[in-house]
C-alpha cells in the first residue's frame, strides 16, 4: 500500500493553501505548497538535500522555506516556468515516494495520478474571495475591490494556463476531483474539522 | 431562522439517491426524490392534502408514494413537463416552509435560493457509475454497457435540460454547489456517515 496522498487545488482567495495546511495539521501529514516546490525545482541541485532533509525529519515535517521570490533563476530564453515543470514533476513524484503528504497547487492531482491521491478543490463565491483577501493584505497594501478582482482573475487565468499544459481536463470540473468543497461562509477550523475524518475515511475504504 | 433544507444534484448511476436518502435518515429530516415531486406536482390537486399529511407525521416523515409512473397525465398539447413546472416550484416551497428536509433533483438548489440550502452535487466516475447500475438492475432487465451508457447520457442530458429552463448555471458547476463529492470508491453508508456531520457544521456555523 502506498502513502496516502492529498492534493489541493484551490482558486484564489478561497482559502485552499489554509485548508490545506490545517488538514496536513490535523492529519499529521507532510505539507508542501506551491511556492515551496516551484523554488525548490528551480534550484533543482538543492532538490536531493531538500528531500533529504524532509525525509530525515520524519513525516509531520514542514519545512518552513520561503526562498521562493529571492531566488535568482539562471539566465534562459525559454519560459522559466515551462522549463522548471519537469523538474517540479519530478520533485512531486519523489515527495510522494517517501511519506504521506499533502501538496497545494501545481496540478499534484495529475502529475501524482498513479500514486492514487486524494483530490481537494477548494472554491468560494468572489464575494467570500474578496472578504478573504482584504482580510489578509498587509498594511501598506490596500487593494481596492476592482484591484482584487484583477489580481484574482490573474492569478486564476495563470492557474489554468498551467493546468492546460500538463492536462486537457477543464480546471473547475469535478469529474478532476473526488471532493470540491465551497468555503464560503465557513470557519476553516470548523471546516477542517469535518474534513479530514472524510479524508480519512477515503483512505480507510481504499485500504480494505 | 429558516429550516435546514438540504438539496441533492446528481449525475445518473452516481448513488445520489441513495446518499440523498440515508443522508436524510441520519439527520432525521424528511426526504423527497424527484420521482415524488413530479407526481405530486402533477396532480396539483392533490399537493394540499399531501403536504398537509407530511404536516402531520412531523419533520421526519418519509412518504413512501410510487404513483409517479402510473398516473395518467390531463390531455395538453403543451410539453406536460414545462407545464408541470410551475406547480413543481410552489410544491418545493411549500416543502421548505412546512419542515426540515432533503429534496433530491428538480433544481431545488435554484429553485430555494431564498431559503439558503445546503446545495450538495453527487458524480462519480463513468465505470462506477455503470458498475452501479448493473448491480441494481432487475434480473428482467440486463442492459449492456452500451445500453447503460446510452440511457446514462439520455438521463443527464434530460437533467441538464430541465436546468438550463430554471437557470443559466451549468449543472456540473461547483459555484453552484456548497459540497461536490465524487463516490468512486466509496461505500455509502461509510460516505454518508462523514458527509452528515460536514452538513449539520455548515448549518450550525450559518444559524451562529
């Protein structure tokens, strides 16, 4: 029997990489999130020692890394990110290998598809985005609705951009999942709380 | 504070029936199916008389009717099902004020907005949901996959249909959705024993 794995694909603003964190928490499983595999594929040198060191502290490990913006990337004309997918999958795939974990972001549900995972989407209403993300700005960084809505949709668009690249199936269809969950108008501490005895109980049935 | 009204969306052979029903069960709250609505609706002079009687027996009653098939529908040149609609509306409102309740199909989620229910949408996987179907045909009636995968089409075309007459949401939407649960893999009474506790957190945080 293989670890039990857990992806999380969130939209933004919906309180995906919370969700995910807590349930990791709860679960007392490895959590990874985006920013920590892009940076670490980035530095794919570091990858075996990042790797190793996680594996060295056990499987509740999260390694509190957020080198992700300062890294400088070596110099190339093709697409950094394009160019660093492979190595992204490679990591996911190697993460997935050593311990139960839960992973936010980067298409973990397609890429890790033989490791049979458990597959999280994490949605909200743009009302319930909007209040999230207001909620959490820094001080010196006051948004403005219609500047929240943009960034939202961004960052959205960017997330299915690279969904198209590692699959054709549609970012928001649930036939990609085997939970989607609404967050709006949850406490994500009551939330988690009911998830993950539903998490637990999908492994539990596969493991008979 | 309103009743809980929960409302089940579901593709065809995906158990959404049965996870609609023993949802129901466990949360003690009445439960209509599709089937039940249409007839009653149909015959609107009986709606009165029937909703009183659910009335009567109290918020856990289960009206076990099955005149849905063989009623005999009043000549109308107009398609019997748009005209029902309207009937089929007030029936779902009348439903939501008198009790608690559970109402599987008929857009109830569209069709309820005002009374804030917990909108759950039941899928899963097209071999499991053939896999079902077989294991619940009648011993007379041995269909092929083909012949499954054919009426499996047929069904949820008709459904998605039915919906884009009452809203311009599509089906398989998540937005539409508090709750999207995949029950590839699951046995029922396993996923309905950790789903009831998600839908009663998520009406207790609204009733805070």
């Amino acid at each position: 029997m293989g670890h039990r794995i857990i992806t999380v694909s969130r939209q933004f603003g919906s309180g995906g990489r919370e969700v995910g964190k807590r349930l990791a928490d709860v679960l007392g499983i490895a959590y990874y999130d985006r920013e920590i595999i892009t940076a670490v594929a980035q530095r794919s040198g570091l990858a075996e020692e990042y790797i190793a060191s996680i594996s060295e502290r056990g499987i509740s490990a999260y390694y509190p890394i957020t080198f992700g913006h300062t890294l400088s990337y070596p110099g190339s004309i093709i697409d950094p990110q394009v160019e660093v997918i492979s190595e992204q999958n490679k990591l996911l795939k190697s993460l997935a290998e050593k311990s139960d974990c839960l992973i936010v972001g980067r298409c973990a549900d397609v890429v890790l598809r033989d490791y049979d995972p458990f597959n999280l989407f994490v949605y909200a209403d743009q009302a319930s985005k909007i209040a999230r993300c207001q909620s959490r700005q820094a001080a010196g960084e006051q948004l403005s609705v219609n500047e929240l809505k943009k960034r939202m949709n961004k960052v959205d668009k960017e997330r299915a951009r690279y969904r198209a690249l590692v699959t054709d199936s549609r970012w928001d269809d649930p036939a990609a999942y085997h939970l989607c969950v609404n967050t709006t108008g949850w406490n994500m501490h009551a939330l988690v709380d009911v998830l993950a005895p539903l998490v637990k109980g999908w492994f539990e049935q596969r493991e008979k």
